[in-house]
C-alpha cells in the first residue's frame, strides 16, 4: 500500500495537483478558525448543543462545526448547492436556460456565472437571517455583545465575503486540483469530527450510558457502520451491463466493426448528489421554522417538520427519490445514446435500433435509479435512526399508539452522536472513492499500479 500511495508523488503532474488541493484544504480548515467580530461564542456553542436538529443545527453539519462558533466561513457550501438545485431546476422549466445550456461550453460558463451571482444572494439572505435571529437570543441568553444594525451589517458582509471564497476555493480545486472540489470541502468539514466522535464512544463505553445493554449496543454501532460503509461501497462499484452489437461495414479497404461491447450503467448514477439536493431543499422548512415558532396555526407544521419526525423523514425519501431520477434525467440522454448508436452501426440484440432502443435504455435506467433512490433511502435512515430515531410515536390515532409499545431505542435512538449521520456518512464514502478512482485513473494512464488489487476488485453487475 505504500508503495502505492508513493507512486502519487512519482507523477509530477499528479503529486502538483494532490498538493494543490490539500493546500486549498488547508485554507479552508484554517478560515474555520477565524471568528466573526461581535459574538460571544461559548453562549453560542452551549445554545447550538441544546438546539440540535434545527435550520442552524444542519447547515452547521456542512460547515464542520463553524457554525456554532460563527467563524467566517460559517455558512460553508450550502448556498452554492441551493443555487445550483434552482439553475438545474429551471433548466426544465424554462426554455431560454434549456437552450442555453445546449449552447454547449459557453453556455454552460454563463449558466455557472449565474449560479455564483445567485450564491452571493443566497448567502447574504441567509446570513441576515442568522444575524437577525441571534440578536434576538434564546432563552434569556445574548450572544451579541452590540446589537444593531452595525452587527447585521459586519456579519452579512463576513459571511457572504466567506461563502464567496469558499465558491472560489471549490473551483480551483475542481479545475487544477483532484476530485470534486466542492464535494471535498464538505468532505473535509465533516471529517474533522472523527477525533471528537471516537472519544464520545469512548465516554459512553467507560460510563456505560446505556446500562445493562452498553456493550451489545457498542457491537451493534460497529457492526452497523461497517456493514454500512461495505455496502455503500459493493453499490458504489456496481454497474447494470447492456451487450452491444455492431455490426461490420467497409471503411476505405479496411473492415470495421463486427464485435461486441458492454455499455455501463451505474447503479447509483447520481452518487450523493440526491442526497445533499434533498436536504438543502428540506431546510427552506426549518429555517422558516425558526423565524415563525410561534406564529399561531404554524407551530404544528414546523414541529413536524424537524429531523426524525415521521413527516420530515417521509418528505426526505420522497426527495431522494425525486432528485435521483432528476439528476439521472439531466446527465444522461438516452435518445441522444440510441441516435449515436445507430450512427456508428451499433444495436442491442433483439432490440430495433431507433425509438425501440431508446424505449429500452430507458427503461432499464428507470429500473436501475430506483433501485439506487432506496438505496440512498435505506442508507440515509439507518444512521439517523441510530443516532435521534424515528419518531414513529408521534404518528396521528391508532398508528402512534401502535409504536409506543415498543421499547424506547426502537423510536429515539441510541442517542449517539456520532459523526457519521445520514447525509454525512454517504458523503464522506461516496467523496473519498470518487478521489481515489480519478487518482487511480492518473495512475493507469501513466502505466503504475492502483490502489486495488484486480482479484479485489468487485465485479459489475451484467444485464
């Protein structure tokens, strides 16, 4: 292994672009050191582990904790991604954007202007918003030493000057470093937890917070998790097979074609792209939440909106789901895919070349992103029920009363707080394999040995 980890820094082209991007990390980690002027932070941090599971509480999950200590990147990516859902959104419904973004690479550099100038507006909405709300305190506790409008003014600049840098940093590290950059800088916010995680589960093994049923509930977390991230990883490399014909045709004096191929098609196409979608879009609810609780006749709705109630968690699914196939829909064509085929010779045995392919490509999409939508289901409600539970409890007439017979861990959890939640853990494993495929890309290309032995490798999925 670490012969192959040398042959990363044996690459010059390579070893620049790694150290590039955990330079770019490195800027980023320590910008969540810097605090916003005018706070009082530790009121702040205790008021953020009281009020876990609201609007402040998840964006704080993107930031690696900056949050609660409002530094200056304490908004994180989180506006970018809600700008991007809204482009990608109205690249459907409105026909001047679906143009454009046919217009090919210039298109697509107009589309990605806009999507910045539209992050800024989100970011300074959000960060008034955030300004606004701890002015007003909570619970008798402020945790502005000067209110007024100089404070909202220093924090809306800070924080959207903060989120605008952070834009910025995501894509260099896309463009001159390797992997994805804003998904690495998630990446990198909800690692930083690990340390903290490990002596949480340490505190609570040595105290035995869970009584007589400590230890089984220790071996159940592990096995759990690892089970988890093994299965995360068998779909992530999973792919559905279509066989290929084409057929032989004259070129010149030379004959082409006459073989066989495989077109692949991955499982989980969308990777966590459904998944953060889906919880930016389920936080419009909470943040809304947080400025109307106590507004009369809302109250209800927004109680029930909060992390680990049955509506929340239904509405989730439902996103994924949704999100899921919207993602596949604007990556792949597949009446683009059949016209090319048949372009180049190629058909499906026993499938007509022309519309009939392009029916059957489609369908076996459609089949292979629902099958990865409740993947992404399954693996995003396996760590929220271990760490707050799903509040099956609270569900109207006989199905409430149903649930609360059963024990306690069943509808709240195991109460631990634990790093690896939902969104976090799919995120994490789906961001670390997607960097190391494209090294182990850069790796093949220059004729060094990857990262994987070829027996250990997890063979596709053939149709």
């Amino acid at each position: 292994m670490f012969e192959k980890l040398a042959n990363i820094f044996r690459v010059p082209e390579l070893r620049t672009r790694v150290l590039f991007t955990l330079g770019l990390l490195a800027v980023y980690r320590v910008g969540g050191h810097i605090p916003t002027p005018g706070i009082n932070a530790d009121l702040l941090q205790q008021f953020f582990e009281q009020q876990r599971g609201s609007f402040l509480g998840f964006v704080d999950l993107f930031s690696g904790g900056q949050l609660k200590r409002l530094t200056i990147f304490a908004l994180g990516i989180m506006p970018y991604i809600t700008a991007s859902i809204i482009l990608q959104l109205l690249t459907v419904v409105y026909e001047p954007l679906a143009k454009l973004q046919k217009e090919g690479e210039l298109g697509r550099k107009k589309i990605t202007q806009w999507t910045r100038y539209l992050t800024v507006v989100l970011a300074a909405l959000q960060s008034m918003g955030i300004a606004f709300t701890l002015q007003r305190g909570g619970g008798g506790v402020q945790f502005v030493n000067n209110p007024g409008w100089g404070f909202v003014t220093m924090t809306v600049i800070t924080l959207t000057a903060g989120t605008t840098f952070i834009m910025w940093l995501g894509e260099q590290i896309t463009e001159r470093g390797i992997g994805n950059g804003m998904s690495l800088l998630i990446f990198a916010g909800i690692v930083v937890g690990l340390p903290r995680a490990v002596v949480d589960l340490g505190e609570k093994a040595s105290t035995r917070a869970w009584g007589a049923f400590t230890v089984p509930a220790m071996a159940l977390l592990v096995g759990v998790m690892i089970a988890v991230v093994a299965f995360i990883v068998f779909v992530e490399r999973s792919e559905g097979r279509i066989l290929v014909q084409y057929a032989k045709r004259v070129v010149g004096r030379r004959m082409m074609g006459g073989q066989s191929t495989y077109m692949p098609f991955r499982v989980n196409a969308g990777g966590v792209m459904p998944v953060i979608f889906a919880s930016s879009i389920l936080s419009a609810p909470l943040l809304l939440g947080n400025f109307l609780r106590n507004a009369r006749g809302f109250s209800w709705l927004f109680d029930a909106l909060r992390g680990g109630e049955p509506l929340y968690e239904f509405l989730y699914c439902i996103a994924i789901i949704f999100f899921a196939y919207f993602y596949v829909s604007i990556i792949f064509d597949p009446g683009r895919v059949a016209d090319d085929m048949r372009r180049y010779g190629g058909f499906i045995p026993g499938i007509r070349p022309g519309n009939r392919t392009r029916d059957h490509i489609n369908e076996i999409l459609t089949r292979l992103t629902l099958v990865g939508a409740l993947y992404l289901v399954v693996i995003s409600l396996i760590p929220q029920w271990m760490i707050g539970g799903i509040h099956l409890n609270h569900l109207p007439w006989v199905f409430g009363s149903f649930f609360e017979k059963f024990p306690a861990w069943f509808t709240n959890g195991l109460g631990v707080n634990f790093y690896f939640g939902g969104t976090s853990l799919l995120i994490v494993v789906g961001v670390a394999m997607d960097t190391v495929n494209q090294v182990e890309s850069q790796l093949i290309i220059r004729h060094y040995e990857d990262f994987t032995p070829k027996s250990g490798r997890i063979r596709e999925r053939r149709w």
